[in-house]
C-alpha cells in the first residue's frame, strides 16, 4: 500500500462524489458538491483525498469549529477496504488537526453502522453517550 495523502482539488471532484456513492457514504438529502465547496470554503477545514497509483481511493473531511475537530466522509473504496487505508487516513485527519492546536476529535456514526463504531473503536474513539440533535436551517 503506498498512499499519497492531500488536499482535494477542482479535478478530484467528480472521483470523490463517486468514491462517497460506491461506499455507501453518499446520503440522498446531502448534495455531496456542497458539501465539499463548503469544505474548502477557508483554512477551518478541507477534505483529504487518498490516491494510489494516481487513482483517487480514499477520503476524510476534516475541520474544526473553534471548539473541536470533526470528520466526516471518511470513505475507502470498496475493492480495497480492510488493508490499512481507513486507519492512515484517520492518522492524516488527526494529523491535520494537532497541527492546528485541536486537542479533541469527535465524529458521527449511524447507529446501524455497527463495522464503522468497529472501526472507530479499533482507533481509540469511544461513544461518548451523547444524543445527536439537528436542525435544517434552510
Ligand atoms: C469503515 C471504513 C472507513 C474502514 O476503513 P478500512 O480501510 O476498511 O479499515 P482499516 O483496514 O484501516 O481497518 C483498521 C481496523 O479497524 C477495524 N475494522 C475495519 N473495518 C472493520 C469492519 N468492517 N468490522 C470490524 N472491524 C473493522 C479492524 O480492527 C481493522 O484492523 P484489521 O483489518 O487489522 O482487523 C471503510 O470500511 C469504509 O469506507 N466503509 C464504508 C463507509 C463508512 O461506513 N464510513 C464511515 C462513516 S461513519
């Protein structure tokens, strides 16, 4: 495995989304073009793509809010899930953290995303018993 870890660009758009949908990340009521425009909106957060061979096959959003750091779109291509990937994109995400002074990480798993929590709980990450509550502002 020899993973090359940076920035997305205007031309990883398009290999993102299709990563995000072949994964399963995607969500019908998320548009995944605004999501990463607002992403990249400035220095508070960006998303992380992972290519081998020139070829986009993994992700991590990550930012932080003032407070702590966030990850989202964690996403590993399906054919090469389970050989390390998630683990080193993690490692980048916190890495792009602690470079900005963030102490804490924190991050949202579905509740029937029981492989994630493994993954997740694999890598130190632990439930916090907090609910998640959400509002559509527009
Ligand atoms: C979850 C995901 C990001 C993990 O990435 P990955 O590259 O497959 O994981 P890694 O190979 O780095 O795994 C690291 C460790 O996590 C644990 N782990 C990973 N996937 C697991 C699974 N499906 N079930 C149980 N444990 C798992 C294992 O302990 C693993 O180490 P091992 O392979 O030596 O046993 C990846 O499977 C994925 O993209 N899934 C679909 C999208 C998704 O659910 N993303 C998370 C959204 S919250």
């Amino acid at each position: 495995m020899n993973l090359a870890i940076r920035d997305i660009t205007d031309d990883d758009i398009s290999h993102v989304v299709a990563l995000w949908h072949a994964s399963g990340v995607a969500r019908p009521w998320n548009d995944p073009g605004r999501d990463i425009a607002f992403a990249r909106r400035d220095a508070h957060s960006t998303v992380l793509v992972g290519l081998d061979g020139g070829q986009i096959v993994a992700s991590a959003m990550v930012g932080e809010d003032g407070h702590r750091g966030w990850v989202y779109y964690v996403a590993i291509a399906p054919e090469r899930q389970r050989s390390g990937l998630g683990r080193t994109m993690m490692q980048a995400a916190e890495g792009w953290l602690k470079q900005r002074g963030v102490w804490k990480v924190q991050l949202l798993v579905r509740a029937d995303n029981a492989q994630a929590a493994s993954f997740y709980e694999q890598l130190g990450y632990s439930d916090t018993r907090s609910v998640c509550l959400q509002k559509v502002l527009d």
